[in-house]
C-alpha cells in the first residue's frame, strides 16, 4: 500500500510536542509492514534546513496557489533516512525558512500552513506519487481533505484520506475572510468550514475525511461530549460513524532499560530489581535527596500546565508528605505558579521533595527508571506516553482514568492485582490522594506483589507495532469503499 502522512513536525527533524514522536514512530513502524510504501511530508524550517546532519536533494519545484497568490515551492528529498520512509521536506523560504524561532506562535501560522497543506498535494502530483491513503495530522493538515476532494480530485481519483486528532484544543480558527482570501476552495464548501461564522479548519476536516481518527479508544468516545470537544462535540457526534480511537505507542527502542544511555545501570522484566535499585540511588543522590532505598520514589515529568491535573497535586501535596514516609520528585517547566510552588514545596521539605524545573531530556529518562510510582492526574489525556514510558522502566503508574490513561492503565486491586497501576475515576484531589495511598501501601507492605506489578508493566507490549496494525485495518476499510 501507498501511504502518504502529512505533518507540521516529526522528530528527529522537528518536535514540540506528542505529534512529533508519533510522526518519527508511526511512519516507520508501517514501513516495516511488508508491501507498503511510506513518504512523510513536512516543512523545512530553518532548525531542518541548517542542520547538516540531513543531506537532501531537490527534486522539484512549482508554485502553490493560495487565493489570490501564488507561492514558490520546492521538494527536497532526504536522502540518508535508512528505515523505509522516505521524507520530503516542502521548502519556502518566507514561511519556514528564514523563521528561526519555535514552529507556533506566528500570526500567519494559519496561512503557513494553508500553504503546507495543498503543497502537499501539489508534491505529489508534481513527484507522481500516487497514494493510496493520505493520512493527516492536526488543524496543520486539516485543509487536505477538503482540497483533495474539491480541487484535487481528479488527480488523485483514488485516494482516500484519514484525519487524526492529536491535541482538539487547537482547531485552527480564522475570520470569515481566510475562506476566499487564503485557501481559495470552491463555495460550496464554505458551510463545511464556518463555524460561529467563522473558518474552522479542524471542522472542515472531520466533515470531509473518508475516516477520523483520535489517540486513544476512550478519548475519541470523550470526544461526543461537550467537556472534552472544546466546541466540536456536535460535529462529532454527527460523524461518530467514521470516528474511531488507536492508542499510541511508544519507541521501545530509545525507551528501553536494557540500553538507554542515560541510565547508570541496566535491567530488564526478567531481572530488574537490583538494576532498579542502583538507579534509585544514583537519582537519589543527583537530585539531591536522601538515599534511603526503601523510602517510596513518586515522580513526574510533565510539563507545568493546568490541564495536566497539577491543581490536585498542590492541594494535597503538604498533606501527603506530612501523612507519608515518601519522596517526590518533579521535572518540568510551564507555568509560573506551578513553577514557583514546587520550588516552594522542595525549601520546606528538602529530605522529601526535589524539584527540577528544567527540560532535560536524559534526566527524564533516569526518573522513569529510578521512580518507584509514576503520578499521572492529567484532567484530560488524549493518549499521553509518559505513563507508557514509567511502566517501561518498572514504574508504576497512578493516573486519573481519562482518555489514553484509562487505556493504557488497567486498575489494580489493593494487592497489585488484575492490572498495570492505581487510578481514580473522578477529577478530585482526595480521590487522587487516595490512589496514591493505596499505591503505597502496597510498596510499604506487600513489596512482592508490587514487584509483580512492576514486572507486567515491563512486559506490556507498548511498541507501535500494535497500532500500526490496526492504523492499517481502517486503512484497508477506507480503500474497500
């Protein structure tokens, strides 16, 4: 199968967030899939087109119609990816190249990637390649489907194309005007993108792809609700036949205990708890705490905002280490708030809490392998990795059963039984408190059973091998039409 994916970023070429890794993942994990052909579209931002470690060549050139302009575009072809994917990067040099800051956050972003979105197209034709199945990502690429099936139609008859949501907080919202003055497609599809009298280009593309597609089984039947679907709930619910939710994966090969550079010692699902132990310890002592092996490890690496359920964490985090003989340790930066309290929180408990409030990416991995409980009460969790990643490591997971985490998190009984961590249902800080206390109880005094544990998350298959598979059932589903 021909599958093309299209993207505003994929590591290792650029990342600012989830969509990243799973734009370095997925594409290779379904170009090992025995008969498919893969090509990645992204842009080639000024970070891409300075790094010299990614040798390119162009292979074409055309111009990009976008409303009353016309665009210069070039393909340049990366030559030195060795797994099966083949990368295109789409250059110009007004809206990616001469750019040197973050990806986001440019007041034409919606016009950048308008411009993206049909040179895409426009790569392809120009390239001859064919898809079968064009998969796009976010409001970034969310224009695709409505271009193909308008204005692209019949040079690619045969094409059917997936939208996946990622993040349907960001929905790509313009005035009225960027209909005709930006993307330029025929009228009849102007109530397909007006929402609130106003373009919603995320909305565009639900109505118009062949299928939807979000990351996690539970986050897309969250998304039918009002609460989760920041306004599209309707549009949802109206569509909820070609909705479907496939839970990402992680890269087993950069997150694995058994070779992970950053770690000081190495340890697999058969043999850990020596391997563990060494790198508690090492974390320990790095980050400034005691080091006492047998004083519960909770920690967290997340990125210091609202939604990720740290509102619950402060309210009971006094309480928790007066109440419990227990570390914490935070890695992360954001808000000021949050920032400032756990810098707080770690001057008044110096014995018990630690708080980095830094981006590191190595430091990261040596939590996840040195933590004994991984803290996880994001208010809302489209798939999340993080606790995909703890459980990797030996970690045990505590989560609010929301989205990707009540997925990924199977609640065990007080004995560590019959699942992968602890959760609670309702978004409330006594009920996190709780789960955590019946986290360490366990730890404190059924370390067997906690190991038991420990030894299932290891040996949970979180690899995108998994998906991928079912990325390529609803692939077949859509060509059967």
């Amino acid at each position: 199968m021909k599958i093309a994916i299209c993207a505003s970023e994929g590591a290792p070429y650029a990342k600012s967030g989830g969509l990243g890794d799973v734009m370095e993942a997925l594409p290779a994990a379904l170009a090992r899939i025995e008969g498919n052909e893969v090509s990645l579209f992204l842009p080639y931002y000024h970070k891409i087109k300075t790094n010299t470690a990614y040798v390119t060549v162009k292979v074409a050139e055309f111009q990009v119609s976008l409303g009353w302009r016309r665009q210069y575009c070039a393909v340049m072809k990366l030559t030195n990816r060795s797994d099966g994917v083949q990368v295109y990067f789409l250059d110009n040099e007004y809206y990616f190249g001469g750019r040197t800051g973050a990806i986001y956050g440019d007041m034409d972003d919606g016009e950048r990637f308008a411009f993206f979105s049909r040179g895409c197209l426009d790569a392809m034709a120009a390239l001859n390649i064919l898809p079968d199945v064009i998969q796009c990502n976010d409001w970034q690429t969310a224009p695709i489907p409505a271009y193909l099936k308008s204005l692209y139609y019949h040079q690619f008859p045969k094409t059917r194309v997936m939208f996946t949501i990622h993040n349907i907080e960001y929905q790509g919202w313009a005035n009225a005007a960027f209909f005709d003055d930006v993307l330029g497609l025929p009228w009849e599809y102007r109530g397909t993108l007006d929402m609130n009298h106003s373009v919603n280009v995320m909305k565009g593309a639900i109505e118009t792809a062949d299928l939807v597609t979000t990351v996690s089984e539970t986050y897309a039947r969250e998304l039918m609700y009002p609460y989760y679907a920041h306004g599209l709930d309707g549009i949802l619910s109206n569509n909820a036949w070609k909705l479907s939710g496939i839970t990402n994966g992680i890269d087993t090969n950069t997150f694995n205990p058994e070779t992970d550079p950053a770690l000081p010692a190495h340890f697999n699902a058969a043999d850990f708890v020596e391997g563990k132990a060494a790198c508690k310890a090492a974390l320990q002592e790095e980050v400034g705490l005691p080091v006492k092996p047998d004083v519960p490890l909770m920690v967290m690496v997340t990125r210091l905002a609202g939604h990720k359920g740290l509102d619950l964490l402060c309210y009971i985090a006094r309480r928790l280490l007066w109440e419990e003989d227990a570390q914490l340790l935070i890695l992360g930066t954001g808000e000021p708030q949050y920032e400032h309290f756990f810098r707080d929180l770690a001057a008044q408990f110096p014995q018990q809490c630690a708080a980095k409030i830094t981006f590191n990416l190595g430091l990261a991995a040596r939590i996840y392998a040195g933590g004994d409980i991984y803290l996880m009460p994001s208010k809302s969790e489209p798939c999340g990795l993080s606790q995909m990643n703890a459980m990797r490591y030996g970690t045990v997971p505590v989560v609010h059963a929301t989205g990707g985490l009540k997925d990924t998190v199977p609640p065990a009984d007080e004995n560590g039984q019959g699942g992968l961590g602890f959760t609670f249902q309702s978004y409330n800080a006594d009920d996190f408190m709780a789960s955590i206390k019946r986290c360490l109880n366990l730890y404190n005094y059924n370390r067997d059973g906690f190991r038991d544990l420990q030894r299932r998350g290891m040996e949970t298959d979180f690899s995108w091998d998994v998906p991928a598979e079912k990325y390529m059932k609803l692939f077949h589903k859509m060509l059967s039409w």
